[in-house]
C-alpha cells in the first residue's frame, strides 16, 4: 500500500511517498524507492515492482552517472 507522511523542514511542508509493501512507487513511468516532494506540487505515485537488492543497486548506478557524468 502507498503511503504519505507530511513533514517539515525549514518553515517547508513535503510529502514523503513510499510503499509498505517494499514496492517502488512509481510516476510517469519512473520507479522510486521513497519520493519526497514539496507538498504544493499534489504529486501522487502508484505502487510498482518488487524492489529487489538488485534493482536498487542498478538504480543507484544509474542516478551516480547521472550526477558524475558516465560511467568511469
């Protein structure tokens, strides 16, 4: 199941979206472990697949070649 927790961070409110269930969350097609939005962007998520350590490993490979610029 979805769920959201509102919470708040220097005078800010977000949502904090995760699943119980393990499952990413998923938006425009895109799969996320938690998801942390501002909360006036009204952002909603749907459960997705079974997070497995290899799915999050390769996750996480992608986003450091995101942010580092390839794959080195």
């Amino acid at each position: 199941m979805i769920v959201t927790e509102t919470y708040e961070l220097n005078g800010r409110q977000f949502i904090r979206t995760y699943s119980d269930a393990n499952r990413y969350v998923v938006r425009d097609g895109i799969e996320y472990g938690e998801a942390n939005d501002p909360a006036e962007f009204g952002r909603t998520y749907t459960e997705g697949n079974l997070m497995t350590d290899e799915g999050i490993e390769s996750n996480a490979r992608e986003i450091l070649d995101i942010i580092f610029g390839g794959d080195e």
